[in-house]
C-alpha cells in the first residue's frame, strides 16, 4: 500500500473519530431519548461517508504518489475495514461525553473530549511508530 494511501485513510480515521464523538454527545445533549442522532449517525452515516469519501479522493492520491517510496506496509491493511471498525469507538466516546455534558450542564463539550482525543493521538502515534 503507498504511502499516501496510508496518510488519506489515518486522516479520515480521524475525520470520522471527531465527527461520530461530536454527533453522538450531541444527540446525547438534545435528544436524549431519541436513536437517529446519536446512534444511526456516529455508526452508519459517518463510516459510510467517510467510505465514500476514500473512494472519490483516492484516485487523485495515488496518481500523487511518489514512485520512489515504494511500499509501506503498515499497520493499515484494508483501508475499508480499518475506517469502519476505528470509527465505532467514537461513539462510545461520544456517548459519554454527552452524559458527563448532560450532568453538568456546560454549554460546550470540548473539557468532555479533550480526554478521549488526546489518547487517541497519543494511540495512533504509538500504533504508528510499532513496527
């Protein structure tokens, strides 16, 4: 795999992370009760977008790609399944964060994900530096 695939599919793992937490500590915030906001959202909307957007940017990438880096085999192994399945915590995360939102009634819920972003960073950055 190039290694600007890897860098489009970490991105968009990202991506999708950040949107399924603020989507589901939103849905958590305003429709308690309700499962389309925080549920159907953060676990089918976002990875499919997020799918969908990898299938239109990746043809552009990989005719980017510099043919002197060669192969990297990292940790990514199939980018559709990676997207998906990292894009899932997100939800969890998020589903917290809107409770802990709820409880003490802040208007914003950055203190609530700064945590759970900042270990997910620093999760990344070990995945990526293990061999």
């Amino acid at each position: 795999m190039p290694l600007t695939q890897v860098l489009l599919t970490w991105f968009l793992v990202f991506v999708g992370l950040i949107l399924s937490i603020l989507s589901t500590a939103y849905g958590e915030k305003r429709y308690p009760q309700s499962i389309g906001v925080s549920v159907i959202i953060p676990l089918i909307l976002v990875p499919a977008s997020m799918l969908l957007l990898y299938s239109l940017i990746l043809p552009h990438v990989t005719a980017m790609d510099w043919w002197w880096v060669g192969t990297f085999r990292g940790w990514v192994v199939n980018p559709f399944i990676v997207i998906v399945v990292i894009t899932w915590p997100g939800w969890l995360m998020g589903h917290f964060a809107g409770k802990y939102w709820v409880e003490d009634n802040d208007r914003s819920c950055l203190q609530c994900m700064l945590g759970p972003i900042f270990l997910l960073l620093l999760a990344s950055v070990a995945l990526i530096l293990v061999p």
